[in-house]
C-alpha cells in the first residue's frame, strides 16, 4: 500500500514540474513575440539610395544635370 502511494506522489510531483515548465515557455514566447513587433514598429522606414535622390531633385536641392550624373553612379 506504501508503494502505491509514493509512486502516484512522486508521479504528481513530476507533472507539475512539467506543467510550470510549459507555462513559462507559453509566457516566454509570448514576451518575446510582443518585443519583436514593438522593436519593429519603432524603426524608421530605410529609402533607398535612389528614393534619397529623389526626394533631394524634388526639393530643389540638386539640378537635373546632377541628378542625372548621380543616378547614373548609384545603377
């Protein structure tokens, strides 16, 4: 009768080791997916070489002789 006892406490005793295990992995991965999309929305849109020209020509920054010249280095 002692048998029976002790193997179904020390069964329990591993289940809920596991079970705490599986909670912290659940709220670890929840964290973490919740800091990636806050690190992702916090960073500025990268342009490209091509769209900084650009918006330079547009705003009257450069001449289209040198905007040319400089789109010709960039392709």
């Amino acid at each position: 009768m002692m048998g029976g006892f002790g193997g179904n406490s020390w069964g329990m005793g591993w289940w809920w080791i596991i079970g705490l295990i599986i909670v912290f992995a659940v709220v670890w991965i929840v964290v973490k997916g919740m800091n990636q999309n806050n690190n992702s929305s916090n960073q500025p849109e990268r342009k490209s070489s091509l769209d900084v020209l650009k918006d330079r020509y547009a705003r009257g920054e450069i001449n289209k002789q040198e905007f040319e010249e400089r789109k010709k280095d960039i392709e």
